[in-house]
C-alpha cells in the first residue's frame, strides 16, 4: 500500500492536474514523459463532445498507447485522461481544456502603474506613546497589517488624511470611533477609543495605512480583439507588508526611462522612469494577480520588431535553450536581447522558468535583470512563451520567468468557451 501511495504521489508531482492544449495538437505529445514510460501507459479519453481525432475518424471515448496512437485535439471543449500503468493500475487522472490557438502582439514597452486600493490598508503599526507608557489601539481591536479599513463612522475612507484627521477630531470630542474592517474577504465592525500622543500631539489609534501606490513595469502582450493587455508578471503587493494591493481605480500610463542602476550580486538594479498622469493614461486595471496585472487597453500598441500577432505558446511547447526579450532601457525605444531558458519548474506559482541573460550588451547596461524589466515579453521560436518576473539577488544574471499560459488564465482569455466565441 504504502508503495502504491508513493508512485501516486510520484505522478501527481510530474503531471498537472489540468492541461490547457491547443486545437490540431497531439494530446500525447503534449506530456512529458520519460521514453520507457511511454511504452508502458495506457490512456483512456473521455470527451462530452466528438472533440478527439484518430486517424481522421472523430471520437467522444478512446483508449490508446501512445506509442502507437496519437490522438489529435479536434475542436474546442474539455475532455478527461486517465493514465493506467501497464493497462491496468490506474495512476493519475487530469482534465484537458482544448482551446483555439490565440494569437498576442507583444509588448516591451514601459508602462507607468497607478493603483489606488479598497479604503487604505494597514501597512505596520506606530506606537502611540503617553505619559511614558506605549499603546496600540488598533491592536487591541484586532486589527492586523493587510486589512483594509473601508469606512469610519459610516463614512467611507478615500485617503489617509482623511482617517488621520477623523480620527484626531473624535478623540477631542472624547468619542470613539467604528471602523468597518476588511479581513481577507470577511468584513467585521472594530469599536476603538483614540489616544493622545505625546510625540505628535494628536490623537492616534498605532497604524501605517496607505491607500496607493506607483511603480514602473513592462507591458508584456496585447489581445487586439477583446483590448485586454497583461503587464508585470507578479502580483503588485504592498512593499512594507507584503500584501497583495485590491485595486479600485488602476491605471497604467505611458513612461519613460530616463536611466539605470546598474545589478549587482546582493543589490537589485532598476529603470528609473518618469511618467505625467493622468494626460498619458492608456488602460485600466481590473485585476492584480500573482500572475501580472491585467485590464483594457485605450488604444493598440506597436512592436518595431512584431508587427502582426504571434502565437502564445502553451507550457508543453516551451523548451530549455534560446529565447529573447523585448525591453526598454533608454527612453521609449524597445529593444531585443537574447536570453537563455535554464529550466521549467513544475506548475504551481508565477515562477515557472527560470532564465539567464546571456546578451553581452544586455549585462553591460544593466548587469542583468533589474526593476521595472518585469513584465518584459519572453519570446521563442516565433511564439511568446512568458514574461520576467524576478531577478536572484545573488546572480542579477538569472531570474524567474512567468508562463504566457498562465497570464491567459488570469486575463480569462485561456478558456474553451470564450475562444470559441472569439475566433475568426
């Protein structure tokens, strides 16, 4: 028994769960699986809908060996795969999303991000210190780092002046005060009584909030016919907490970068990029997800280097070795660097590959990968297959990669459904 969980847990490991796959391409081939292996497994296919081809002839159920069928995606739907070891021991089961190949024009180009929040967040506490003792009001109320306070007395909260000076005003008047709290996605009522501070002469309830943020990144892909565009890579969190930002009026505008700080091991380098406002603005934000930030675009965008939309590659077609990225690193001029694919981790989180520059001119500039390259488009074999998400602090050289996969899925532009309806 305790052999049979283990070779299960083996494969849970190697294959996904689920398997997004385009239309026309071989389910077989679409895994990775050692040779030998390949010779030893059975699989049985289950569709609603007659969405498998076998040698021309359309199926809802079939059984093969893949060594000697190839069973083809033949139009849109969901269908289920089981794998059975030697025909008969059943060792993983996943659901296979059969989709229309989408095709992206990719970015490169560096965008401004503007992201005001739900209500202000609490960022860290502030000891509120009198006639020598320390208080943490807030505390006592139960309110922790990464909640968002939504309103006070009813009211709901804009900026942090505004809390700042309600806050100040009740605690003159002797009055408490009510916070609607939200915690992860329960929202609760905090009773707190404010307490003057020797330091600042105010009355404080011991908070750091913040209710925006700005920062530079790279536009990573634009879908011409729905105007959704993906940029970052990585969710925007708050610097100080580490919480993920809900945003409620993002934008991104257009920026420029007026120089750089050069990576060194144990020291991160950066873009520094300047953009106007609200005169630049050419999209929204509707979603911040640890897999970019994603929202419509005003406009189209251009690519000196792709002009016409190229095709997202799913993760079964990225392979180790060559690769490029498109990024600005003076002005708003986008350019190429090459780049080689090192590994590709197992599904899981935002750091599905991981990826070393090896353009000289690139580490010359930069000494690698720096801030604000994230979100810069990773391109192979005519097909963009990810975005830059981190730099290893001890190596700027090499980084982290995201799958274009799994931007899709976040952008809700990878699914059978909304593709089908969505093709030419």
């Amino acid at each position: 028994m305790a052999s049979f969980i283990t070779l299960n847990a083996y494969w849970h490991c190697l294959l996904p769960a689920k398997l997004n796959i385009n239309v026309g391409d071989n389910l077989v081939s679409s895994l990775d699986l050692p040779g030998p292996v390949k010779q030893n497994i059975i699989f049985d296919l289950n569709s609603v809908s007659e969405s498998l081809s076998i040698k021309g002839n359309h199926h809802h159920n079939f059984t093969c060996n893949p060594a000697t069928s190839l069973p083809i995606a033949s139009k849109p739907g969901q269908l289920e795969m089981q794998l059975r070891l030697f025909g008969l021991l059943p060792i993983h089961r996943m659901m296979v999303n059969v989709v229309e190949p989408l095709n992206v024009i990719p970015g490169g180009q560096s965008v401004g991000v503007l992201l005001h929040t739900e209500g202000v967040m609490v960022v860290g506490e502030a000891a509120v210190e009198k006639n020598g003792r320390t208080f943490f009001p807030a505390r006592s109320a139960g309110i922790e780092v990464g909640d968002l306070i939504l309103k006070i007395n009813g009211s709901k909260i804009t900026s942090e002046n505004q809390l700042q000076e309600i806050v100040d005003q009740c605690g003159r008047q002797g009055r408490d005060i009510t916070l609607l709290i939200k915690h992860g996605n329960k929202k609760r009522l905090a009773q707190i009584t404010p307490v003057l501070c020797d330091k600042t002469d105010r009355y404080r309830i011991g908070l750091f909030i913040k209710n925006s943020t700005a920062g530079v990144g790279t536009l990573t892909f634009y879908e011409p016919r729905t105007k959704t565009y993906g940029a970052l890579g990585h969710v925007i969190a708050d610097f100080d907490s580490g919480h993920k930002l809900n945003p409620v009026d993002g934008k991104i505008v257009e920026a420029t970068v007026k120089g750089i700080h050069l990576g060194k091991k144990g020291s991160p380098g950066e873009k520094l990029g300047i953009f106007k406002g609200n005169s630049d603005i050419i999209g929204n934000i509707e979603k911040n997800t640890i897999c970019g930030i994603f929202g419509r675009l005003q406009r189209g965008i251009d690519n000196p280097y792709y002009n016409k939309p190229m095709p997202i590659a799913m993760r079964y077609q990225v392979k180790k070795g060559q690769a490029e990225i498109l990024t600005v690193l003076d002005g708003n001029k986008i350019e190429k660097f090459n780049i080689k694919i090192l590994d590709i981790l197992p599904a899981g989180n935002n750091k599905d590959l991981i990826i070393k520059v090896t353009d000289q001119e690139l580490l010359r500039r930069t000494g690698g990968i720096i801030q604000g390259m994230s979100g810069s488009p990773i391109i192979q074999n005519g097909r963009l297959i990810g975005a830059v998400t981190h730099v290893f602090i001890n190596d700027p050289a090499k980084g982290y990669g995201v799958l274009a996969e799994n931007m899709l899925i976040e952008a809700n532009l990878l699914n059978a459904k909304h593709m089908k309806k969505n093709a030419a």
